[in-house]
C-alpha cells in the first residue's frame, strides 16, 4: 500500500516592466520569485525525510537589460541578473556551500546572465504551443548553466473543455547535478468569467 506523493508543486510570480523604446528592442527590469506550497520529502529514505517547504528554500531573481519582440509569436530578453536561494530549515543542498565545512549557509547569492525566450503560437483555432525557456548563466559557474525549459500543447475540445501535453526539463546544480525531465497530460476545464 503506497500513500501519495505530489509530482509538481511550484508558486512561480514574474512582474517583467518594458519601456516601449523602439518597434522590436526595448530595456527590462524584471523580478521572479518561486517557492512550493506543501512541504516536499525525501521518499528514499525510511521513514520518509522532510527536504523543503514553503519558502525553504525561496528563489529570487531580479534582472535589467533588453528585450527584443520581433513579432506576436516570440519575444527574448537578455540580461544582468542575481539570483538569491533562501533557506531557513534545509540549507542542504540549495543554498549551502560544500566547500565551507565549519559553518552552514542559509543563503546564497549568484550574479550572472539571464535570458529568457517566450513562445506563444496559436497553431489553429483550437490549439495553442507555449514554450518558455529560462537561462541563468553565474559568472562564477559558467559551465553550469541552470536551464527551465517548459512547453505545453493545449486542444480546446469544447468551449469548456481542453487536453494539456506538457514536456519539461530542469537542471540547476545546486539541486541536482542529474537533469530533470517531466511529462504530462491533462485533462481540464475551464470557464471565463470575464
């Protein structure tokens, strides 16, 4: 007999401010935060161990720089950017540094490069692809560049009905040195207030 587990839980809030400057490139400022909901485990081990919950760890990243929108269907930006990683009760592995063995880091701040690529595509009447992909690139780690790169398929079937195909990959070292991939279908409904 095996209890649930919880497969995605994320709390992802982006503001991006753009000054109308030209027709295709115009300067940035953005910030992003992300944490989850519920507490997350590690399932490995027994008893199962507690690993992360709300904001623990917490990610925030703030960037400024250009973007550019060539058209509807796509627009980039690329930037200066910091990132910090949050914690209070698991700094283990998200914001601690290993080479530190006589003190834990509760948190940790990176400065790098962010580029950011949105795609929004409406195929057909009744289907749409998005695709967003996420860059940061710390200067101090260039070789390891922390990748979020989410897309999803959407069939309307009904006015109130739709099909998602969503293909995911992650990587971010200070997590996991494996990249993660994650597929899904859903089924939803939806109704417009408005």
């Amino acid at each position: 007999d095996q209890e649930f587990r919880k497969s995605i839980d994320e709390i992802k809030l982006e503001s991006v401010l753009t000054y109308k400057f030209g027709k295709q490139i115009n300067p940035y400022v953005a910030c992003t935060t992300e944490t989850q909901f519920g507490p997350g485990y590690n399932y490995g081990t027994e008893p199962k161990t507690p690993i992360s919950s709300f904001m623990d760890p917490g990610y925030f990243r703030e960037s400024i720089g250009i973007g550019y929108q060539p058209n509807d269907i796509v627009k980039s930006r690329l930037g200066i950017a910091l990132k910090q990683t949050i914690t209070s009760d698991y700094p283990i592995p998200y914001a601690d540094d290993p080479d530190t063995l006589d003190k834990i880091e509760k948190t940790k701040n990176e400065f790098g490069v962010e580029s950011v690529t949105d795609i929004s595509w409406k195929i057909t009447k009744n289907s749409l692809f998005t695709s967003k992909l996420e860059l940061f690139y710390a200067f101090e780690a260039l070789d390891e560049t922390d990748v979020n790169w989410d897309n999803v398929f959407t069939i309307m079937i009904s006015k109130y009905i739709n099909i998602n195909i969503n293909f995911r990959l992650f990587y971010d070292k200070d997590i996991s040195k494996k990249r993660q991939i994650k597929q899904a279908i859903a089924f939803g409904f939806t109704y417009s207030f408005l």
